[in-house]
C-alpha cells in the first residue's frame, strides 16, 4: 500500500519526509485536497424548499454542528451555485439527513435541472414551502442565519426550529466506501 500526505502550510522550508511518509506540494489545484477530505467519513444532506410553484435544492456532504445554543449548524456551498441564492429566499428551508437507501435520490440531487432533482422522489412540501424527503433518518426546519466567505465557498449558518428523528441508518462514507452498509456508488 502506498501512503501520501499533502505539504501543509508552515512546514520547514526544504521539508521532504513527514514521519517517514513523502511529503507532496498542493500543486494540482483541488485533486489531492479532494483525496484528502475524502478520507473522513461524512454523511450526506439534502436541503429543499419550494418557493412559488419552484422546487430547489442541493446536496451537501460539508456540513458541521455550530452552535446549541441558538440551535445552528453550518454548510458550505460553491460561490457558482445557483441554487443557494434562491434558498436564501425561503421562508423555510428543510435539511433532510439521507439515509442508507437513498443513493438514487443523493446522485438526482446534485443535479443542476430542479425537474430531474425532484423526478421521482418521495418528498412532502410544508405550508411554508420547506420540502422534506420520504424516509430519511432526520430532518430539521432551517431558516438562514449568516453567511461568511471562504476562498471559492460560502459558509451558511442555518438556525434550525425543528426537528424529527428516525431510527433509519444514515449515510455515511468515505471517498473510498459507504460505512454501515448500502452502495455508497453513485
């Protein structure tokens, strides 16, 4: 087995070894911080609402738990989404926590065309427009709180109202596989 790490800022100038292991330049502009990141387990989000007669919404994988209280948590989003700016609209916006079945539904929501995101999918749409996914392991009532920049992402906070609970495992994985089982495959 082969084992790289990445060169860390603030390393010593001339630095080649890292505890034995080669130390490599962040050079490839995102590919071997992907590989990275990808080594840490994480579950997967779909954040919905319907605003008018339009449904949108967007898979997250980089999301974190902030704050108790008040009760917010974090995502980050690409400067380039279309998406992010029309959920910023919503009266409500709500976070469904995907479980291990919905590896269908995780690929149709990183979908640019809303009418392909939602095509087929078991999903309920509250008299506040937050749009919730059938079976799902938990889900939380959101409205945005603030926004922060980070090189080519926002971070979002989101305070979030309610919640709802399942015993349905959640989705979790790696770059390299699902953890507790399903087809982490998209």
């Amino acid at each position: 087995m082969t084992t790289t790490a990445a060169h860390l800022a603030g390393a010593p100038a001339g630095e080649t070894m890292f505890e034995g292991v080669a130390l490599q330049r962040l050079e490839d502009r995102g590919r071997t911080e992907r590989a990275l990141y990808g080594l840490t387990p994480i579950g997967l989000l779909t954040l919905a609402a319907g605003i008018e007669q339009n449904l949108t919404g967007f898979a997250v994988s980089s999301f974190l738990a902030v704050s108790l209280d008040p009760p917010l948590l974090a995502i980050n989003v690409r400067w380039e989404s279309s998406t992010c700016p029309v959920l910023a609209s919503a009266k409500a916006i709500r976070i469904s926590v995907l479980a291990v079945h919905h590896g269908p539904l995780a690929r149709a929501m990183t979908a640019v065309n809303p009418a392909t995101q939602f095509a087929g999918a078991s999903f309920h749409r509250s008299s506040s427009g937050a749009i919730h996914f059938g079976d799902a392991t938990a889900w939380l009532t959101t409205v945005p709180d603030a926004t922060m920049t980070a090189g080519d992402h926002q971070i979002v906070t989101l305070r979030f109202t309610h919640t709802a609970r399942t015993d349905t495992p959640h989705w979790c994985f790696t770059a390299a596989s699902l953890v507790g089982g399903g087809d982490a495959r998209w």
